[in-house]
C-alpha cells in the first residue's frame, strides 16, 4: 500500500495511513457492491485523487477561515467530493420529497431574500448527498448552499479535502466546546468570529444556510439500533431565527429531512478523539423538505418568549420527523414512490 510507504519516508504519521488504508478497502468494497462494471476504476481514479490531497494537506495543513468559500480552482474541490460520493448513492432507490419547494427557495434568493434549511444530520457526507440529488434540478441550490460545520470536518486530515469543496460556516458545537477546557477561551471566540460572519452574509442577502440544531449527527436507538432524527436544540434554533429576522433581510424557514445513514454512519458514540473509524456502503438515500414554517403562526397561543422557542423548535422537528418517515417508508420499507402522501411528493427527478 502506498500509505506505507509514505510512513517509510516519514511523510504520513501511521495513524493516518492505517485510516487510509481502512478508508480504501471500505470504499472499494462499497463501490463493488454498487455494480458499476466500471467500479474497480472508479475506485482507483476516487482513492489516487483523495490520497493526493490527503497526503498534500498533512505536508501543508489547509487553515479553514470562519467562513470559508469552495476551493473550486485551480483544483476544484467541489467535483472531487461529488464525483467521490457519487458512486456511493443507490439513484434507483433515491428519492427527493416535495422537490418544487426548492424551486420556491430559487425565488426566494432570486429576491434577494435569505433560505434557513433547520435539519437534521446523519453523515460527514450530507453536503455531497444534498448536492447530488439536486444537481440536475437545483445546480444553484447545490453550489451555494453554506454549512454550519462543527470543528471535527476541518481538522480530521481524512476530513479536511472534502470540506474544502463546501462552502462552511466553522463553528464548534456545544457537544465538543469543552473536551479540552485550555482551548475553550480560543473555541468562544472562534465562534463569536463565525458569528460575526454570518450576521454579515445574511445582511447582504440572497444566502441559503443549512444549520443542523441537534449539533450533531443522528445516531440509532441503543435499544432498536434504528436510527432516528437526534431531538433540536431549542436555543441554537432560536439564535438562528432571531439572527435572520434581524438581518434587515427577508428570511424563510424550512424543515429538511436527510435519511442517508448507511452510506457512511457515525461511530455508534460521539468520540471526542479525531480520527474515526468510517464504514460505509452503496444505499439508497433521500432528502425532503416541508412548507415554509412562520414562527409568529406556531407561537400565537404562547404565554412568553421561552414557551414561544420551544413550541417553534417542537413544531420544526415534528415536520422534519415526519419527512424522515415517508423517506423511510420509500427507501427501508421499499414503497418506493408509492409512500408518497399528501404531505411529501417524492421523485426522482435524475430518472426523469
């Protein structure tokens, strides 16, 4: 294996390699079972590209800024993590939930006015997910949507290549603000700085941000092992929220349902260590999102501001759990289209 030899040489630390190593057979494995008669090039073209940039980033660390834009040239990092992805998804057991709703969101930019996406989060790979079911309908949508992203995927070298093709907003979520209380101070104003930033985008306008508010990814039940959206944090909801209605800028809410767990899970525990173990698999994947959701319909009835942020994040999660179950419905209980209600039209517009 190649990443041997570059410990060999002293350019890759053995931790790193031993990741690479995992992370290739995985991949190939994975990629095999896509079927693709042309899965063994395909991983080799993915793995000698990725091991590239791995390898270049360790010998000199990329520095992510508090808003950090897609490295798109003179390599462009956005390709390289869809074309990586890509052979990962099941297009014939995928499916996009409501997909004129994104077509609404279009507008809306065009307007100048500001897109909030509150959804929950399953893998390292849901930019890519997201991006590869709306390409051919939604190329703005996929291209410019800006993540909120935990620290993790812009420090893990496995991590950091892929990142670079998003756009991010870095921020360290609350789950991880204190794993080492010397860096908390440096962590704080990391974010106040992130903040800063994106007070800024949405005061220009025309900006779709999508912010996960459980501050993490989605893990199974320990007793049924199924997976499930991980319950909002009502206050990161909040901030978002007020954020944007004092923006000066128009600002639309929506509740966005991602079900791609099995292309890549999460450790079954949150790790404060760096380095994963990453598992994954060819799988049928899906992404829907709900009406707009007006904070001032859902708190009319409530007596004061905290019964009024509570009902807004219940209300939220509720219509991102209930597109999870028709996406689940689709995709596990193999309905198809056929789960489709009168709430969530799934299609698959790539067959189209």
């Amino acid at each position: 294996m190649r990443g041997r030899k570059e410990v060999e040489n002293g350019r890759l630390s053995l931790d790193i390699a031993h990741g690479l190593e995992e992370l290739y057979h995985n991949y190939r494995n994975a990629v095999v079972q896509s079927g693709l008669p042309e899965a063994d090039e395909i991983v080799l073209s993915n793995m000698t590209v990725a091991f590239d940039r791995i390898l270049m980033d360790v010998e000199n660390p990329f520095m992510f800024q508090p808003h950090h834009k897609a490295t798109r040239e003179p390599f462009d990092y956005y390709m390289f993590g869809q074309n990586y992805i890509r052979p990962l998804l099941d297009f014939k057991k995928s499916y996009v939930g409501n997909i004129s709703r994104f077509f609404e969101m279009e507008q809306h930019l065009l307007q100048g006015h500001n897109i909030i996406l509150f959804s929950n989060h399953q893998t390292e790979a849901d930019p890519a997910i997201i991006a590869l079911l709306l390409e051919r309908t939604n190329p703005r949508i996929a291209e410019s949507m800006i993540f909120v992203a935990g620290d993790r995927v812009v420090t893990d070298p496995l991590c950091k290549p892929f990142s670079m093709g998003r756009n991010l907003l870095c921020v360290y979520s609350k789950k991880h603000l204190f794993d080492d209380p010397a860096l908390v101070d440096r962590k704080t104003s990391a974010n106040i700085r992130s903040l800063k930033e994106l007070i800024g985008l949405l005061k220009n306008g025309s900006q779709i941000i999508w912010i996960a508010p459980s501050g993490g990814r989605d893990r199974p039940d320990p007793e049924t092992e199924e997976f499930f959206p991980a319950p909002f944090d009502a206050s990161s909801l909040d901030n978002m929220r007020r954020l944007s209605e004092h923006s000066g800028v128009p600002g639309h809410f929506y509740p966005l349902a991602l079900l791609c767990y099995d292309v890549m899970p999460p450790p079954a525990q949150v790790q404060k260590e760096i380095g994963e173990q990453r598992k994954l698999s060819h799988h049928g994947v899906g992404v829907s999102v709900a009406m707009e959701i007006n904070f001032n319909e859902v708190s009319a009835h409530c007596e004061n501001k905290e019964e009024a942020k509570g009902a807004f994040s219940l209300a939220v999660y509720h219509e991102v759990t209930e597109q999870y179950n028709i996406l689940k419905s689709a995709i596990y209980e193999h309905q198809g289209l056929h789960a489709s209600n009168f709430k969530v039209s799934l299609s698959q517009p790539w067959a189209q």
